[in-house]
C-alpha cells in the first residue's frame, strides 16, 4: 500500500539557503516552460511534450544568463517540467483548470528529489538531500527505507517559515480483506453545518466551528497587515509587514492543525466501530458558489473528511459506500418510503409522515435513507436482478412504473445480505 510521511525539518542558515535556490528554479523553469507551451500553441498551433521541454531546459542550462540552474540537482527541474506535463493533460481532459503562473509572493514553494538521492537516518533522525548535506529531522514515526519502495520526497515551506519534508512510499503490505456488507454493521452519515455530522444511529456529532472561533483574531491581524508596507514589484516588503504575515499565517496553520486533528480522530474512530460506512455524494463544488454557506462549507471540511475515510477504509478493509448525489434522502420516510416534498425547506428539521404517522427528525432520518440508498446501490452492482434507487440519468426509480420491479424494496436487499 501506498503511504506517506512528513516530518518537520530544521535545516541550517546554509541550507535555507539552498532550498531557496532549489524553490526559485524550480519555480522559474515552471514558468519558463508554460510560457514556452502558451507561445508554441499560439504560433505553431504544436503542444510541446514533456521530453521537448526538458531538451529547452538543458539548452538554458548552458547559457551564462542562466547559469544558476546549474545549482539545482537537474531531476528536480524535470519533476517540475512534469508537473507542468500533467496539469496541462489535467486542462486538455476536464477543460478546466489551465495551468498558471508560479508567484513568488503567493506560491507554495516546495521541491521534488528522485527517491534515489535520498537518504534517511532514523537513528539520528536525519535525511540527506542533494547539494545540501544531512538535516535534522523531528523524531516521527519511522519506516524502513531497506524494506519500502520510495516513490518520490518532497521538501516544502510553508507560509510561517517552517521546513517539512514529506516522503511518500510502497510498504509492499496487502490491504486487509473487505468486510461483508451487512446492515446490522453499518451506518449512515448526514453531514451539515449546524451538526458536523448525524449518524444513522442517532448520534450526533457537533461542529467545532474552529475558523468560526478565529475570526476576531484573524480580521484584527489583516487590519494590522494593511497597514503595513508591502512593497512594490522593484520593492520588497518591510520588516513589519513580513512579522505579521508570519502572524497571520500562524493563525491559518492553528486553525489547520485542530480541524486536522478532529477529522483524523473522528474518521479512525468511525472506522474502528463499524465495518461498512455509507457517505452522501455531495457535489460540494457546486454547494461553495453559494455566498451564504461557502464559508461554513469550507470550515466544515466535508471533502476532506471523506477523503480520510476513503484511504483508512482501504486500510482496514472497511467498505466506503457511498450514495446516489440526487437520491431524496432528506424527503424520504425511512420506514415506509413516503416522499415529502415539504422538507426541501431547510428550516424543517422534524416531521411526521402521513402514511405510517412516525416522527422524523430530519438529520437522522437522512442519515438512515443514505445508508438504506448507498447499501441498495452496491448490490445492484453485484446483482443485476435488483434494480436501484436511481436511473443512470438520476431520475427516481420509484415514481418510474416501467422501469421498477415488482420486487425491488429493501426487504429483498436484506434478504440477499443474509445469503
């Protein structure tokens, strides 16, 4: 299985002054590179490969103007020159996104070393870069280097000034074997904003709301900022206005860490607890065009949470299960299938069905609805004889008479989990 590391790095004055060098090149053959590529398909009409760019590279090498590349080790350009590669293909596949130019004020500057280069000393915690000696590492959880696969290392800075290095490899480890899927080991997650989260079981979980608790903080050292000297394109900022950057940037990172920490401790709890975990597939893209709720979206952390629960389920052999983005959730009964369209009204949060007169709250009711959905929707795929809940085009499959079996309710799902 694949993983990856990062380790807090404490690097000399020297070496802060090297991977400056390798940050500045790497950041203006990235530049230099899409310029060429902007130019070649503006004139040409030809889209230059990743090997025609390195060929470029190697020829600005040779002049005296640029002879500073020279300091680099030349497989981190290259790694750069494939990020380039990559996004560009990213660009031409989506039509979205096209690649940028790297700033030097609003950059994350950080470099890629061949794994190859790379030593690591966990007796001495210390990892050798190229051209830059050993470094003192923070003492972390360790890997052998003689038993896994790197796959590549990355040495970044962060906008506080702090050095991280982070080394991704293969332990050559199975992941566990996928758990069966069963109801009575499952459970349905309706995430939000007033609750983080709202379990099929009826537990709740409450939003820290940690970039909520900052905003006096923040919006007291922004004022502070803009009163600073920031400097023009020929200036560089003053010595007040890079404090407070530095300030304000501590800010962002704290608030990082402690979201960072509850998403981590939650998602392990949830996968230590339970064998199969259903999610709602939540076009949160879209959700954050809306001005009213992109910043309690964002400080939720919705995406994030899922992606960790996503690779600890790999691990665990735990089943991620996940349900249709237009299934009714919110406006089904749980119990009888009624569908209430009144609960679109975000201001509902209690109902009563009308057919079988049970009391819904609607966050646990969802919470079931996308576990009975996302259970329904994996074995479909397994069992062409049950049809889902959803069409592939997302119409509703229950209002569909044509297209609805005669025997398609949960009962025969159930009936096909106990086999």
């Amino acid at each position: 299985m694949m993983r990856a590391y990062t380790y807090k790095m404490k690097p000399t004055d020297a070496q802060k002054e090297f991977l400056s060098k390798c940050f500045g090149c790497t950041r203006f053959v990235y530049n230099h590179a899409l310029s060429e590529k902007i130019d070649a398909y503006r004139n040409d009409g030809k889209n230059l490969s990743f090997f025609d760019l390195c060929a470029s590279i190697r020829t600005l090498k040779n002049q005296e103007e640029y002879s500073f590349l020279k300091e680099v080790p030349a497989l981190s350009l290259n790694y750069s020159l494939l990020n380039l590669s990559n996004a560009y293909s990213h660009f031409f596949k989506t039509k979205s996104g096209f690649p940028n130019y790297k700033s030097k004020k609003h950059c994350r500057d950080s470099v890629k070393f061949a794994p190859n280069a790379i030593k690591y000393d966990f007796t001495n915690f210390k990892v050798r870069i190229p051209k830059a000696g050993w470094i003192t590492i923070c003492r972390e959880r360790t890997f052998d280097p003689t038993a896994v696969k790197l796959n590549s290392t990355t040495v970044s800075r962060n906008a506080c000034g702090d050095y991280w290095c982070t080394v991704s490899f293969e332990d050559r480890t199975l992941p566990e074997p996928k758990a069966k899927v069963r109801k009575e080991t499952s459970v349905g997650i309706d995430v939000g904003i007033s609750e983080f989260a709202v379990l099929s079981n009826g537990e709740r979980i409450p939003n820290q709301r940690f970039s909520e608790r900052e905003e006096q903080r923040i919006a007291r050292a922004q004022r502070c900022l803009a009163r600073k000297h920031r400097g023009t394109k020929d200036e560089v900022p003053s010595k007040r206005y890079v404090r407070y950057r530095t300030k304000l940037a501590r800010i962002h990172r704290s608030i990082k860490n402690q979201r960072s920490d509850f998403l981590q401790k939650l998602s392990t709890d949830l996968i230590q607890r339970f064998e199969t975990i259903c999610v709602e597939d939540l076009n949160v893209k879209g959700m954050m065009k809306n001005p009213s709720l992109a910043g309690a979206i964002g400080s939720a952390s919705w995406s994030e949470f899922v992606r960790m629960l996503g690779y600890k389920a790999e691990w665990h052999g735990v089943n991620l299960l996940r349900a249709g983005r237009f299934d009714p959730t919110s406006q089904l009964c749980s119990v009888c299938g009624y569908r209430n369209p009144g609960t679109k009204d975000l201001s509902v949060r209690e109902w009563t069905c009308p057919v079988c007169r049970t009391r819904h709250d609607r966050d646990v009711n969802a919470a079931v609805n996308i576990m009975n959905a996302a259970i329904e929707k994996h074995f479909n795929k397994q069992s062409p004889a049950v049809t889902g809940i959803t069409d592939a085009d997302g119409v509703d499959s229950e209002n569909n008479a044509e297209t609805r079996s005669p025997e398609c309710d949960y009962a025969s799902v159930e009936t096909s989990m106990q086999k």
